[in-house]
C-alpha cells in the first residue's frame, strides 16, 4: 500500500484500481497520529468503513468515476470533545513501467491455499532455540508482483511485544523466547502482503498461534483443611463429605485428570472411612465408629494429575472428620441405695442430691440426666428436679409430712437421658437404671390441725340471728383428740359468724344478706384460730355461702296505662330482686271479682302478662287490683290504673279521670256534645222565632231567604260569614242528591247527597220537598222560605236526639270522631275550615268541592237528616 500524507488530520491519497471489490483493503490511515485518544471513528462515505487499526475497506463494490474518489474519516473524542478530519483521496493508479499487466489481470483472483496457512503450534516452555521458526505465510500473487509481508497484533506490536516477528521479504514468523500457556493460551496475528507501491493483492490473513499446553502445573485442593462429621454407629456407605482440587493446565487434557487416594489415617486403627479416585467423596467404611473410644480421625488425602499415572504430579491435603455422638449410653446411678432424714411439717428443703454416670458426651441431649420418683410418691410429697451444671438429682420435700402418719418413706427414683435412647450396632437393650431411697421422717411438736382444713358452710339468706350452722374442729396430732383445744376468730374480717371457744360450733351474730359489700358473690371466708395447751396454734377457713333467698316481692314496673278506643292490650311487666328459684315464672291474678268479670289477663312470658278488657266497656278510669306471685310463692300486691279513653293515640287523652268505686260516668267528650247540641237546637229556636217575627209567609222566594235561615251560630276556625244568597234550601224534585243552585226562576235544594230528606218528610208528606204546592208538569212553585216553629222543631228535635245517642252508643264511634272536638280549640293548622268557606260559589260547574268535604261539614249535616 502506498500511502502519501500531507500533514497529519489533513490529506491521505491511495492509488487503487479503478473496479474495487466488496470487502477489498484500500490502505490504512494513521489514526494515532491524527487523534490517540479517538473513541468515534466514522466514514463520510458509506461505501467505505474504517477499522480500529485504520486500515479502510470497501463495503460494496467501488467504480472509481473522474478518475477520483474523495471522504472523509471523522475521529470523535467524546470525554475531551475534540473532533478530527482526515480527508483521504482515491487516485486511480498508474500502469507499471518494470511489468506490463494484462487485461485479465485488472481484478486479481485471489487463492487461499498459501495465504491462508492452518494455525500454529507451539509449545508451552519451549527451550529454543531461539528465533525459533513456528510458521511461513506466503501469498500466491508473489509469482507475478513483489510481495512484502509484515504481521500486528498481540506479541507483535501489543502485549507481550517483541515475542513474534515476521521476515519481510520471505514471509517466516518467528518466536523470540518461551510462552507460558497459563497466561497466554493463544494469540490472533494479522498478517499483511503488499506490493512496494502500497497495493494489496491480498485480505489481511488473521493467523492464530495456539500454545500447546505442558504438564507443568501440579493439582492443588481447594481449602487448606477440611472438616466434616458423621453420627457414631452410622451404618456403611454414609456419605461424609467431599474433597475438591483444581489444576491450572489444559481442561480436559490428562493434565488436568486427576485421582484421589487416602495416604494415611490417625488414629492408626482399622480403616474407618473411603475415598472415592474421582469424585473425592469420602464415605463411612467401618460399622464400628464409636465417639466413646474415637472422638475424631485426621486424614491425609492425596490429588495426582494424569490419571494417577505416577508421573503424574501430586499433591496432600488434610480431612478431620469428627464423630457426634448419640445417646448409646444409658445414664446408671453410681449408688443404688440412698438414706436420709427430714423433720415433719417442713416444706420446700432439700433432703438428698444423687448423681449418675453417663459416657457420652457431657453437655450433650445424650448425657442431660432427667430425674422421676416412680414409686413411693402418690401424696406428691416430693420432688425431684436436676441440676444444669453438675448433672444431679436433687430431691425435696414439697408438702409437709406427718410423723404420726408415717415414721419413714421409700422411694424408687429412675434415670433416663434428654435424648431418646439409640441402641448400637451389635449390642442388647439396656434396662433403666434406678435407686431406692429411705426417707426417716423425725417428729416434732406441731399445733393443732383443722379437719378439714377448708371448711364450707351454706346458710339461706336472712337466718334469724343467733342459728347454729355448723361445727369446726380441729385435732392435735399427737394425740389425735380434740381435748383442751380452743377456738377463736382473729378480728378483721367480716363480722358474720362466731365459733363457739370451746365446743367449736358456728353461729350467726348477723341477719346475713347477699346485697351487702361485704359479700363477694355471696360468700365469705373467715380465717379460725386453734390454740391447744403449749400455745401452739392451727388455722383453719371457713367459707360461709349464701344461699338466695325470698326476701323481694316482684313489683310491677309501671301502673298507669292509657287504653284507646281500639283496646290495645296493655303488657305488665313485673321485677324480683330475688334470684332463681324464687324469682321467674310469675302469676299474675286480678284480686277484684267485679273486675275480674270485665279484664281479662293473658300470659306473655315468665314475668309479662297482657291485660285487656273481656268485652265492651264503658269509657273512663279503672283501678284494677294485681297480685303477682313469683316462684317462691311471695306475693306483691298492686293497683294498675287503665284510662280507657275515647281517642285513637295515648297522647290525645289525659289522665285525670277516675271512676270511683269502678263505677262509670260520662266522658268529656260525652257531656261536649250534649252541651253542642242544645246549643245548636237554641241556635235554631232563634233562627225560627226571628223567621216567623216577619208577618205574612208568601210564597215568592226573596234574595235574603238566606240571610234569615242560615245564621253565624259560631266562628270554628278563621272563615268567613256566608252572605250568598244564592244557596237556600228549596224543593227537589228528583231522588238524586245534589246542590241547589239558583238558575233563573227554578230553585232545588238537598241537604246531603244521596238523600231527599226535607221539612217536608217530616209533616207526614210522601213528597220530599220543601215547598207545599206543585204544579201540574210537575214544575214547583215558588214558596216562602220560613215555616213555623212547629214545623222546625218536629225537623229538628228527634235528629238531635238520635245524634246525641249515637255518639255514644255507636261501637264503631264514627260521628264521635269527627263531631266530638274540643270547642274552643281544633289544633294547630287545622284543616277543616269554617263551613262559610263552602257557601260563596258562583259558577254551576264548581261543584266538585262537594265531594272532599271536610269531617265538620259533614257530620253538620248527617245531624240534620234522618238516618
């Protein structure tokens, strides 16, 4: 390649053919030169690329055009933000004046069988000599061109340098000295063949140079030592663990195969473990490892590369396998016999401490000793426990014993591990190790003893004072009497019983209540006091316990009910203070025979009744006489007081009246509508009496016939008075209900729709109008609108009459309802207005009104027509 350079990052110029393969070598650039520390190298030109080492290549085949081709390579430092150009030239190259080419060789073919040589060998710690040839390349194009060779790379130019060279006219590539395989296994060469003007007939050739490895290397383990265990009396072939090594030269060669053996092992007795030569896993032999005779074996392993060939190299490591123990010995007491003494009544001491002997490891599950008395102990007057640090048995004394009972106690205590028992090979079961022990009870003076030493006794509630309850003893134990001994209760304590000093018998000194807040659920206890003749003193407890007792009556909770027109059965309910069995169910019984006749009472549950009347009873204030029983047979008397009131809610009706003696009187509502009525029959008696002051009755209908007849008797509500004249009460003809309406010369009236009942009805007439005379067609004449007082009291009188008795006689109190109001007060935004409202109506198709009437207005007008 001839490459001519301006000045550096400038101008580069390559003499190329004119036809450029794919992938052909143009030339290099020196890059270092131009930029070191270039990290982004690029070409302007795609037809182009740039390698690393500059040389520049054709990517697609190149036709130079003008005879020259020009782009530019762009070197990018991106840390220190420089960037570079160098501008290469493509100058199609001249013919050679010392060889004429032919036609056929404008575009070389190129051959491999030379140029591209198979890759060398050479071996690892060669000794030379040195230069020592390893390889010729040598490209064909060397018969018609002359041919330079020169070689970059690793060992040439890189790292290791100077270890390769190559000879530049003949193409021989050299060693300088020996290479270790270990640290350089190969090496990548690129080897380049040019023509002294710069051309290259051939692809740089990439040439490996393999170092083959020698055995040079000696296996090593892994870890310096190793450790493992193995449970004692594990069976053979137990896996133990594994030794690993590794050897630095060639894999999967015979250097690198290695083989494992055991050298030697300490202790020096028969073989106990194996290793395996290949895998290195070291495996239980012997059935016999017995941690009591051999706690641990050292062995000393041997690695050899080559297959173990003893040419091979070699190296030892070390294996401590340690032998756990297990529980194959069974803990045995040094002595099978113990004595020892202990006064009665003593608690809480130690009396004997015992030890064992165990060969297995100590501190171990395998040698912990676990003591247990299996014999002699069914009082559970002893105990015994081990100690952590020395192994013993520790025996105590936990409840006090009694020399007159006993003089001496035996025991048998028995010994097992904290671990389960594994029994070794080749050996027979062994049975538990266990001790007798004598304990010599030694006797003292001790005080008197209660028998029992907690003592209960159950008294009923509210026992007169001064009853006997019961006896509370105690005994001196040394002569099993109770002569000489003395009672008495310490003070402070609940002051409920007192005990007899010398007899010992318990009795009341208080009625005993279980409400007080002395009593804790009804009990107390009560510590006693025996002192016999040396003054040696005994306590004992008495547990007094209350019985329930009758001593509540069951009282109803609420006595004053109101019972409304649609009688509601009233629930009594009635409470004891008392518990069970003198409480719930209750009887409840009405104690009044009169009453009795008229209520009624039905169960509900064990302390609620419902009382309601046996059938229709007058309205008004009854006390009703209630006994209720409870369980225990405790009688509460009470008076229960039922307003039966005429009203639909409890709340409309008051609670002050009252029926003396049971005796039943008029209600208010009753006596407010005898007193509307007569009101109402004045009202009218006036209305007629100033009707009839008028002189000559004529038949001619005037416009204030109204204002004559239908008067203000009173303002109900805020209203208006009724000055029409339109509306008055004429004759009607037709059977139909309705309104009259004034209509030209015609005039009707009805009362009350549905009906045709007039003043006429009333004079004996079976014509139902309110005038006297008809004319033929019947078509009415035209009548006064005032009649004598006769004819309106006959009208009015009985209807009256008949509306005051239903009011109240009617079982479904319907007029009572609507008619029967407060006089001088209907309630807040009432909606029933003054009657006037209906009375001013113009228009004959506004009758609608009719039909929505309000309660007054109708029950006004049912007072006025027969029934």
């Amino acid at each position: 390649v001839l490459s001519l350079c301006c000045e550096a990052c400038k101008k580069v110029i390559f003499h190329v053919p004119s036809e450029l393969e794919a992938d052909t070598l143009v030339g290099r650039v020196d890059l270092k030169e131009c930029l070191p520390s270039a990290e982004f190298i690029s070409s302007s030109d795609g037809n182009f690329k740039i390698l690393e080492d500059g040389s520049v290549y054709t990517t697609s085949a190149v036709s130079l055009s003008a005879e020259k081709t020009t782009f530019t390579v762009l070197l990018k430092d991106v840390q220190e933000h420089v960037q570079k150009k160098i501008h290469v030239s493509l100058v199609e190259e001249e013919k050679k004046t010392q060889k004429t080419r032919h036609a056929r060789d404008t575009v070389l073919k190129r051959t491999k069988r030379r140029w591209g040589p198979i890759p060398s060998v050479m071996i690892e710690n060669s000794l030379g000599p040195f230069p020592l040839q390893i390889q010729q390349v040598q490209s064909d194009t060397a018969q018609n061109y002359t041919i330079y060779y020169s070689a970059s790379g690793p060992g040439i130019d890189q790292d290791p340098k100077g270890l390769f060279y190559i000879e530049r006219e003949t193409g021989n590539i050299f060693a300088t000295r020996a290479v270790d395989r270990e640290q350089y296994p190969s090496f990548q060469i690129i080897c380049f063949a040019t023509t002294p003007d710069g051309y290259s007939p051939e692809v740089p050739l990439v040439h490996t140079i393999r170092i083959e490895d020698d055995n040079d290397n000696a296996p090593y383990f892994t870890q310096d030592l190793f450790e493992f265990s193995v449970p004692e009396n594990s069976k053979p072939g137990i896996l133990v663990g594994k030794v690993t090594a590794e050897d630095r030269d060639e894999p999967y060669t015979l250097h690198t195969t290695l083989k494992y053996r055991i050298v030697s092992q300490n202790p020096l007795v028969p073989p106990a473990f194996s290793l395996h030569g290949d895998t290195g896993v070291i495996s239980v032999s012997s059935p016999q490892l017995d941690r009591e005779l051999v706690s641990s074996y050292t062995l000393l392993v041997e690695v050899r590369d080559m297959a173990g060939q003893p040419f091979g190299l070699c190296t030892t490591g070390t294996a401590v396998i340690k032998i756990e123990d297990t529980n194959d010995n069974a803990p045995s007491f040094k002595q099978i016999q113990y004595e020892t003494r202990v006064e009665e009544n003593r608690v809480n001491v130690e009396i004997l401490r015992v030890s064992v002997v165990d060969l297995d490891e100590p501190g171990s599950p395998g040698s912990g000793a676990v003591y247990e008395i299996i014999r002699g102990n069914d009082d559970r007057s002893f105990e015994i426990t081990t100690d952590k640090n020395t192994n013993e048995g520790i025996l105590c004394v936990v409840k006090g014993l009694d020399y007159e009972s006993a003089k001496q106690r035996i025991l048998v205590i028995a010994v097992n591990n904290e671990a389960p028992y594994m029994l070794a090979p080749y050996s027979q079961q062994l049975s538990q190790s266990t001790s007798s022990v004598t304990v010599h009870i030694l006797d003292v003076d001790e005080g008197p003893v209660f028998k029992p030493c907690h003592l209960r006794l159950d008294v009923k509630e509210c026992e007169d004072i001064g009853t006997s309850i019961g006896r509370y003893l105690a005994e001196d134990p040394e002569t099993g009497n109770s002569e000489g001994i003395c009672y008495r209760i310490p003070p402070g304590q609940c002051n409920w019983i007192s005990i007899d000093e010398k007899s010992g018998e318990v009795r009341t000194v208080k009625v005993l209540d279980r409400d007080v807040a002395e009593m804790r659920r009804g009990q107390c206890n009560i510590t006693v006091l025996a002192i016999d003749r040396n003054g040696k003193t005994g306590t004992g407890t008495i547990q007094v316990v209350i019985q329930p007792g009758n001593k509540n009556y069951p009282r109803i909770l609420k006595t004053d009910y109101i019972m409304c027109r649609d009688r509601k059965p009233i629930c009594l309910t009635a409470q004891d203070a008392d518990e069970s069995p003198y409480s719930t169910p209750f009887v409840y019984r009405i104690t009044d025979r009169s009453l009795a006749s008229m209520w009624k009472i039905t169960r509900h549950n064990d302390n609620s009744v419902y009382l309601s009347p046996k059938g229709d009873i007058p309205f008004g204030t009854y006390s009703i006489p209630v006994s209720v029983i409870d369980n225990g047979g405790k009688v509460g008397e009470h008076t229960v007081k039922v307003n039966f009131c005429d009203c639909v809610t409890p709340t409309e009706c008051g609670m002050n009246r009252r029926v003396p003696g049971g005796n039943v009187t008029l209600g208010v509502w009753a006596i407010l509508a005898m007193i509307l009525g007569s009101l109402l029959l004045l009202l009218i008696l006036i209305t007629i009496c100033g009707c009839c002051g008028s002189g000559v009755m004529h038949r001619h209908v005037t416009d204030d016939c109204a204002n004559h007849n239908l008067i203000i008797s009173n303002t109900e509500a805020p209203g208006e008075e009724v000055m029409d004249h339109n509306i008055i009460p004429l004759q009607n003809t037709s059977d139909q209900g309705g309104y009259g309406i004034k209509t030209g010369d015609q005039q009707t009236f009805e009362m009350v729709k549905g009906r045709g009942h007039t003043l006429e009805s009333v004079k004996g007439g079976g014509h139902q109008t309110l005038g006297s005379v008809k004319e033929a067609g019947g078509q009415p004449m035209m009548d006064t609108c005032r009649y004598s007082y006769s004819e309106w009291h006959n009208f009015t009188h009985p209807r009256l009459g008949e509306k005051v008795h239903l009011c109240r006689q009617d079982e479904e109190q319907k007029h009572s309802e609507d008619y029967l109001l407060s006089y001088n007060y209907e309630g807040k935004g009432s909606l029933a207005g003054s009657v006037g409202c209906c009375s001013d109506q113009h228009e004959e198709e506004a009758l609608d009104f009719l039909d929505q009437l309000e309660p007054k207005f109708r029950t006004l007008a049912e007072t006025c027509v027969k029934r």
